[in-house]
C-alpha cells in the first residue's frame, strides 16, 4: 500500500484478506462472432473493486474500456460473446445468470451511467415515471410512495424544487441536469455498485466539476462502489482509489491511483499522462503519441503496444507480455522496470 | 497593435425568435433568445485567437457568423478593411474561400458516400484548379496533412477519428485560405491524438501564414497554443488577454471558476476529500445585468441591473466585471496615494 507524502487522508478502503470484492472480473474474453472468424475486443482482462471503493478504468477509444462495463451490466451488443472468464458481482458469476434474474441484479445491484444522459431517459415520459418506473418494480413501492422517493432523489442530486420537476421531461433540462436526473435513476434503488462510463465528457468543465463532485458525495454517502470510466487521467486522479490501464482490450497496468500517477511504470501509461494538456505547461507543440492504437482485428502478435512504443525490443513485437503481479501493481511489459 | 488587423467583428448581435404561443403572437410579444449580446474583437494576421467559454455561450454562433453561415442580426463582419457583412451570392464566394471553418465532429462534415480523393478534388474543384492538376494537387493536400495516397480511395467510416479530422483540414487547405476557424476540432479525440491535430493545426498556420481562431471549452489547450484568449459567458465577451495574463491573473469570476473547475489530478484528491465550495448568489438578474450573476461568489448590487461595461486593465487586457472594475479601480487609488 503506498500512501500520499503528506499522509492520506482518506480512508482509503483497504482488501482486508479473506473479504469478499464488490466486484471481481478474472480472465474475462470477449470476441465479436462473425462469418469469418472471431475478433477479439477483450483478451484476458483482471479488475477488482472492494466495496466503497472507486476505481478508475483508463485507455484510449477501443480499449475495451466500455465493453467492460457492459460485459457486467450483461448488455453487450449483439455479437459480441464471453468466450471465457468470470465477471463476479459479492460472488455471484453474471456470466451465465439467466435473464431473469440478471434483470433483477441491474439497478437493484449494479446500475450504471453513460456518457450521453439523454440515451438514458425517454423523451417521452415525464422524470416522475422513469424515476419512479424502476422503484415499483424493485421496491414494490405503491405510486404516492415512489413519487415521494423520485422527489427525494432529484433533491439528493441537487436539482432544484425536485417536486415541481418531477412532471418535466427531459428536453425540459440541461446537460448537466439531464445527466443528475440520470444518476438519481441510476442511484434510485440504492445500488452497491455504479458504473459510470465517461459521465462528464458531454458536459462543460464547471458542469464537470458539480457531477464529479455529486458522484464523490453520493460515493460516501451511500457507500457506494465505483467503477469510472474516463479518458481524462487528471478526473480519474481526482477521484479513485485504484487504476486500470487498458490498451487495445488488454489490462497493461493497474495499481492505486497514488502509484499509477506518480510512478507509472508502462510505457503506455507514461505517454498518456505525459499527454495530458497543462496550464503550467509551456508553449510549443503538445506531447503525441505516435501512430495509433490497432484497429479491432488486427493480428496482435506480441505486446500491442510494441509498435507505438519507444522502449520495444525484439521480443516485444514477437511475444505477448505476461500479467505481471507485484504487490499492488499489475503490469504487463518485457522492458518496463 | 501595429499591423491592422485581417478580421474585425464591430457589436455583432445574434437574437433568436422562439416558438411562441398564439396570444403572444397576436400581442407582438414573440420571445427571443439573445445568443449573442454585442461582440466587437479584432483578429491580427497570423494570430492564433483563442475562443473560450461553455456549452450555449455562442462560441458557434460567432464561428458561424465569422464564417458567414449565419447572418448576425445586427453589427458588422470587416474582413481586411472590407465589409462582408452584406455581401450575397457570387460576391461572397471570394470571402467563403479566403475563411475555412474545421468543425469538431468530423463524422458528419464529411459525406459519407465519396471516397476521401474525391471529397479533396471537388474542393479543388471549387477553387478552380484544372482537372488535368487534380490528381497531383489532392496528393500534395494529403501529404501535408501528414497522410498518404492510399487515403485517395478510402470511405469516411474506414477512417479513425484523427484520419477524418485530418481530411476536414486538407479539404479546408484545398481552398488556400488565410483564416482557419477552428470549432472544438479535438473534443472528439483521444487525448493522444489531440495532440497530434493540434500541432498540426499549429504548424500549418507557420508554415502556411495562416491566421487561426481556435475554438475550445479546454482551457489547457488553448493556453498553449493562443496568442490572445476572448472568455465570453451568455454571449458577451466577459475577459480577453494574453494566455498568461489571464490564466495567472484571471480578473472575472467566470474565468477564475474556469481554471478551478479543470480537473488538478493526483493534487486534486484533497479537494474533492473536502468537497468543494460553491456559494453563488443564486439570484436572478434582470436581463440588464450581468448573466454571469446566479454563479458569482462575488457579485455586488449593481450586477443585477446592469450589464458591466469593458474596462481595460492593461494594454492587452480587459473584462467586464463591476466586481474587477472595482478592485482595479480600488488599487490605482492606492498607487496614487502611495506616490
């Protein structure tokens, strides 16, 4: 366990032997079935949350990043198939769960938040009925009771008079509202974990702020575990515990936030934060990665970062780099210390 | 301010009308919507401007207006000393060539049933370049954009996202403009890629002597590469400086809650430990005062009346904040004094 120099504050919630992960995804593969053979999108990837903890998930677009995320709500797009591995939610693999009883674990157990909140909710209906939609199904909640639940949601998301919005529809909102009414559906029946796949990439940076800020609260507040989704390094920073880096459906590294950030040891890893834009940051042309990231398909043998990266020797572009294990840290690199 | 500038923009004014009901339209009273209150900017040749402010401020609208897709409702477009504002039909084709406008999604900018050679020969083509040279200048289009011929017979989707981007630039160059108008050209890529447009864009305008208005919600990205940065908030200009001027001394409050609101990474963890300290007013203000008001930590009774006029605070600097105008004020006295 690596703490902060100036001793951390937080308690930052610790694996204490023996207990069980909120959520604990081992080996998990996925490849999209098509005529002319199977291509892979997830190749054996490892992540572990402890519950009221949040965890970052970080790489480029086609990462895997979010084909994670729906492999554990179970909503993979059509085509898309779990070849192998587990995806356990407090123990129990979803991996094979009948629908039935899936359909009873999202939102219930698991819930999760998008990055465009207006996919998430109906145009059609008021914010009284989608909120309150998925309380009388779980809860069994009489429809007085629910509409008082839906006005105590929108209120603990901080929008304001809750109860003369709940007959407004969702164009009625902006981004920032839309995005808080989604997050109180998605927090509506207190569920354990919350996934939240780039839940402030549509929104403004104040707006950003506030979201982040009303994630972190409901997080303590309700003991939340969070799996975060982002393709910003310096909000997954901010706000987790511990960090996965995934490149091209592989886990390349993963240790707590304090580590990843201040030590990372990929190569990958180091290039993406030193990408990162800075206001201290001078004039002059930005920081790149060069080429880009393998298109689906593509016939990885060796590292998939080997031909982006500048530390590559010969093995790399020949023979896949193992999970490494240390301690807290992951890593899968031949050349990296 | 030496060399006269190639783009001036004199109180441009953008007011929407709303759908109203019948009774409102029969009394006259048809709602509108102020997309932009009065911008009045210059822009130097070679200058790369920076345009900062949120969803819905009218940084699109100005980009459109600038680009002459949109008509401004009021206020003049002056383009090297000469009024464009009026300017229709064949006569405004010389101005649409001169000003090219990058837009962020790349997807749809770029139809998708052409292959890229042809979407880059009919801008060719619309310039007037012979058939015969077509072939040879689209070639010369992609490689300066850093992409190679074997694009010529691609599809849009066969593309990622920072090949497409790169495609909207080299159709923008097939027209041999001076002014590129930028709008959020990166928001859609991966932060590795941002970069590489990025320093594309920037070594272009070098190579090229192209004047770039750069259009962003990323203050850290327009720090970098701007030589002056316009903050406008609810369609006015609310501060405009130098990068450093503005980011280390940021006068108005939008501005400063800008720069907190950028996430701090790993130095940021105490903050969102603590929560963070949002005490704004809340008040409504009149649609004569500042819009800015229901946010402001800071604002004073007059900020619900009247809309602060731009006080200059240094040659480069300005803002319009009663709020700043005061402190600005409040420490000339204490000069004077002091001297």
């Amino acid at each position: 366990m690596i703490t902060g120099p100036a001793g951390d504050a937080r308690q930052l919630p610790m694996r204490p032997t023996g207990a069980m992960d909120m959520l604990s995804i081992e080996g998990l593969t996925i490849a999209l079935v098509r005529r002319n053979g199977n291509v892979s999108v997830l190749r054996n990837v490892d992540l572990a949350i402890a519950p009221g903890q949040a965890v970052g998930l970080v790489g480029e677009s086609g990462s895997g990043k979010s084909m994670t995320a729906l492999a554990v709500m179970r909503l993979l797009p059509r085509g898309a198939r779990i070849l192998s591995g587990k995806v356990l939610l407090e123990g129990q693999d979803l991996v094979d769960l009948p629908e039935s009883e899936m359909s009873s674990v999202r939102g219930r157990i698991v819930s999760m938040i998008s990055q465009d909140p207006l996919t998430a909710l109906n145009p059609a209906f008021t914010i009284e009925r989608q909120l309150t939609d998925a309380l009388r199904a779980h809860r069994a909640l009489v429809r007085r009771a629910a509409r008082e639940r839906a006005a105590e949601l929108l209120a603990l998301v901080g929008i304001p008079s809750p109860r003369s919005r709940l007959s407004a529809y969702p164009h009625e909102f902006s981004g920032g509202m839309r995005q808080r009414v989604a997050i109180a559906m998605a927090v509506a029946c207190e569920p354990k974990l919350l996934i939240a796949d780039e839940p402030t990439t549509a929104l403004d940076v104040t707006i950003q702020a506030q979201v982040i800020a009303l994630i972190e609260r409901l997080r303590r507040d309700m003991n939340l575990s969070v799996l975060f989704i982002s393709h910003n390094l310096d909000l997954v920073a901010e706000i987790c515990d511990r960090v996965t880096v995934m490149y091209a459906g592989s886990v390349v590294e993963a240790d707590t936030a304090e580590a990843i950030f201040r030590a990372p040891r990929h190569p990958y890893t180091r290039e993406l934060l030193r990408c990162i834009p800075r206001l201290a940051g001078d004039a002059g042309p930005l920081p790149t990665i060069p080429g880009s990231p393998p298109r689906f398909g593509a016939d990885l043998a060796g590292c998939p970062f080997a031909p982006r990266c500048s530390l590559a020797e010969t093995r790399c572009r020949s023979e896949a780099p193992r999970l490494r294990t240390e301690n807290e840290r992951r890593l899968s690199c031949w050349v990296a210390p | 301010m030496s060399a006269s500038p190639l783009l001036e923009l004199v109180d441009i004014r953008k007011t929407y009308r709303l759908r109203a009901g019948l009774l409102a339209r029969l009394l006259g009273r048809e709602p509108a919507f102020d997309a932009l209150g009065g911008i009045t900017l210059s822009v130097l040749p070679g200058e790369v401007f920076g345009l900062v402010g949120e969803s819905g401020s009218g940084k699109s609208t100005l980009a459109k207006i600038i680009a002459r897709l949109l008509a401004p409702t009021a206020g003049s477009v002056v383009y090297r000393g000469e009024q464009v504002t009026a300017l229709e039909g064949r006569a405004l084709l010389p101005y649409r060539r001169r000003v090219q406008m990058i837009f962020q999604d790349s997807h749809s900018s770029l139809n998708p049933r052409k292959r890229i050679g042809r979407i880059l020969g009919e801008a060719l083509a619309a310039r007037g370049v012979s058939r015969a040279s077509r072939g040879r200048e689209t070639e010369h289009l992609l490689e300066t954009v850093g992409l190679g011929r074997f694009m010529l017979g691609r599809y849009p989707h066969e593309l990622s996202g920072g090949q497409r981007q790169r495609v909207s630039i080299a159709r923008s160059l097939a027209m041999e403009p001076e002014l590129l108008i930028a709008d959020e050209p990166v928001s859609s890529l991966d932060v590795s890629l941002q970069g590489q447009i990025i320093n594309l864009l920037m070594q272009l305008c070098r190579n090229l002597g192209l004047t770039l208005i750069f259009i962003s919600h990323d203050l850290a990205v327009v720090k970098r590469i701007s030589s002056r940065i316009m903050v406008i908030y609810a369609g006015r200009i609310v501060e405009c400086g130098p990068p450093d001027t503005l980011l280390n001394a940021p006068a108005h409050p939008y501005t400063q809650a800008l720069i907190d609101a950028l996430p701090k990474g790993i130095a940021g963890r105490d903050r969102q430990r603590r929560g963070r300290d949002a005490a704004p007013s809340a008040t409504e203000a009149k649609p004569s005062g500042c819009p800015f008001l229901p946010r402001c930590a800071r604002a004073l009774a007059i900020c619900g009346s009247r809309f602060p006029e731009t006080m200059q605070l240094a040659e480069n600097h300005s803002v319009a904040c009663h709020f700043a105008a005061g402190a600005a004020s409040a420490s000339a006295k204490g000069i004077e004094q002091e001297g």
